[in-house]
C-alpha cells in the first residue's frame, strides 16, 4: 500500500509539473520593450526606435541569450520615451521592460528576473563646479535635473526633493553645461557615456547615493512558469561567466 501511495504521489507530482509548463502555448510571446540606457541597452544608429539585433548592450545581450536558453520567445524593440514603455508594461499582459531598477516601491507593480547589471546613482556636476555635497539633503538648495518616471528621479521624489525632469535623459547634459541646472540626478555610467556623446568630459561626480540592480520588469500576469524558466536560465549564464564577459565587453 505504501508503494502504491509513494507512486500515486509520484505520479500527482509529474501531472502538476507537466501541467505548469503546458500552460503556456506553442505561440507565446513576450512583448520586450527597451529604451535607450547605454551602456546597458542602446540602438545601433542611436535613434530612438530600433528593433531585434538593431539593438545592443550589456542587458540587451544577456536577455537575448537568457530567452533563447528559457526557451520563450520574443519581440524586442527600443522605443521613446521611457515614461510611456514604463506603463505599456504596467498595463500590457506579457509585456516586459528593462533595464529597470529593482526598487522597494516597483516590487509589488512587476514580477522580477535578474539582476541583469548593477549601477550606481549619482549627483553631476559641470566640470570646473565648486559644489560640495554630503548627502541629498544638502543637495535641495540646488536645481537637479532628472530623467522623468526613472528610479533615480522617483527617489528623489521620495526624499521630498523637487527634480526638474526632461523627456530624455541626454538633454541634462546640455542644461548642466548652460546652469539652467546645477547638477543632474543619472546613473553611472550612464551619465558619463551620455555625455561623451555630446561632446562633453571632465563632469565631476558630488555625490553618490545609491547602488542600484537593473532587471527584466515583466508585468504582473505574466505566468510564473515564464518568470521561473527566465531567472533560471540567468543563474546559469551568470554561473557560466556569460554575465562577466558580455558586461567586460562593454566596459
């Protein structure tokens, strides 16, 4: 009788698994949306609309392999602005967007693969700036341009500071030069690359407040199965050095 139970479980087990994984069918799809984030994810032509291997970057490299390991298909294209993919994918079932920071007030809006990369936040300033900083705190007596609906600009928000935020990112680089602000909210290295496509060096970082981990943000119906088989397949290419190489590739 105790062998019977054993198998009858066994076999309950096996029916379970395979029906998780029938769930989803031969068609599945997810909607990727990027945006450009260089070095992270970026076009080719660096126009703001791009599609499929027109696209590259670190996290753009890794969720291109990720997915072809999970075996889960995909769309992907790199659209304008970051503001409207954001809620496209908040609202859009089988819609995922990265890079996205993993933030304690984003955690329950998506379900989470990754991290993909790390970053950090930081104040610049112009080169040649006497500004001295020590916390956020002392950075509210001063304009800080942001990047409208980033993680940076929403903390920001949260610390009760007032960032005047652009459409796109790389257009803070110009206010910075111009003082129509004193310092620009971004992530490093993006700011810095950012910049350097502008024709500008020398910005000088006041302060850093903030590490940051970037994910794949896929909205909340999306099947757990799908999830589970992603976050797998990253482990693995992480534990294989794929993750290091892509990323040293490009730094």
């Amino acid at each position: 009788m105790l062998n019977n139970l054993k198998k009858g479980l066994a076999l309950g087990l096996l029916l379970l698994a395979g029906g998780a994984h029938a769930e989803l069918s031969e068609d599945y799809k997810v909607i990727l949306l990027t945006e450009n984030f260089p070095p992270f994810n970026m076009a080719i032509d660096e126009k703001n609309f791009a599609r499929d291997d027109n696209i590259d970057g670190i996290s753009a490299d890794i969720a291109r392999e990720m997915f072809k390991r999970a075996g889960i298909g995909y769309n992907l294209s790199l659209r304008f602005p970051w503001d409207r993919i954001y809620r496209l994918t908040l609202d859009k079932p089988n819609y995922g967007l990265f890079s996205t920071t993993y933030t304690e007030e984003r955690k329950p809006l998506f379900k989470w693969v990754g991290p993909l990369a790390k970053s950090e936040w930081v104040l610049l300033a112009a080169p040649g700036s006497e500004i001295k900083l020590n916390s956020l705190e002392e950075a509210a007596q001063y304009k800080i341009g942001a990047y409208t609906n980033d993680a940076v600009s929403q903390h920001l928000e949260s610390k009760k500071l007032k960032p005047i935020n652009s459409l796109r990112d790389q257009e803070n680089v110009a206010k910075l030069m111009n003082g129509k602000i004193d310092l620009w909210a971004t992530t490093d290295p993006v700011g810095r690359y950012l910049a350097r496509q502008e024709g500008v060096s020398g910005l000088q970082v006041v302060l850093r407040f903030n590490s940051a981990e970037l994910y794949l943000a896929l909205n909340k119906e999306t099947p757990d199965e799908v999830v589970q088989r992603l976050q797998k397949a990253l482990d693995e290419l992480r534990s294989e050095g794929f993750v290091d190489q892509i990323t040293g590739s490009y730094l």
